[in-house]
C-alpha cells in the first residue's frame, strides 16, 4: 500500500503542473501575438520611412528665406518674379547685374544667395522698368 506522504506529493505535483501549464500556455499565446504586433509595425516604420525619402526627393529645395545683409533683403521668390514683370531671361538680368544665367537660376531656387555685392547690384535692379532694363542692356 502507497505512503499518504508520496500519494500526497504525487498529486500536488500533478496539479502544480497542471497549473503552470495552464499559465505557460497564456504566456506563449501572448507572447507570439506581441511578436506578430512588433512584426507588422517594423513593417509599417519601414513603409513610412521609404514614404518619407521618396517624398523628401519628389519635393523642391527650401527656398532662402530673407536673408538679412545689412538694409538690403533678399527673396529667392521676389527675384523671380521681378525678373518675369521685366519680361528678361535669366542671362539678361544677369547681365544686368553682372553675374551668370547659372547664378541667377540658383538664386530663385534658393540653392544659393547673393553675396553683399550682388545684393547692392540686385537692389540697384530693383527698381528698374521694362524700357530701362532694355535701354541698359542695349548700352551693355
């Protein structure tokens, strides 16, 4: 005939197990969902950051905003818009202020900006018309 003390012990061993199967098996389900959940939002990290280069190389350069050189201030978006009023083409107004199509193309997407010089040139520009901007670059 079995012990009371190794019956005893037989069954608490059977339950205790039991038990923590029960909570083992909770644990694991949880733990696999957790997985699936970080999974699926690297996924979405991943999208959102190629979303995000794809968006950042389909938009333009930031325009220079108004730079302050001394008195004289200067807008990328005034310039252009200036230079269509006077109905020129970027090598004309450039060579009314004496500079390069080039730098007056980088100046109104604002990849660069005047240095003081130019602006003085530019602000002298400024209020020119159409007649006088072709009388001047007639003269040039």
């Amino acid at each position: 005939m079995p012990n009371l003390g190794t019956v005893l012990k037989t069954e608490i061993s059977r339950l205790a197990r039991k038990e923590v199967r029960g909570e083992v098996e909770a644990l694991k389900k949880a733990s696999s969902t957790y997985r699936r959940e970080i999974a699926e939002l690297k996924r979405q990290v991943a999208n959102l950051e190629r979303a995000v280069k794809q968006t950042a190389k389909a938009l333009p350069a930031q325009p220079v905003k108004q730079a302050d050189h001394g008195r004289i201030r200067f807008s990328a978006n005034g310039l252009k818009s200036h230079r269509a009023r006077l109905g020129l083409s970027a090598a004309d107004f450039g060579a009314l202020v004496g500079v390069s199509a080039l730098s007056i193309y980088n100046w109104e997407r604002g990849k660069a900006a005047p240095r003081q010089a130019q602006l003085q040139k530019l602000a002298n520009v400024r209020g020119l018309g159409k007649k006088e901007a072709r009388a001047r670059l007639e003269r040039s």
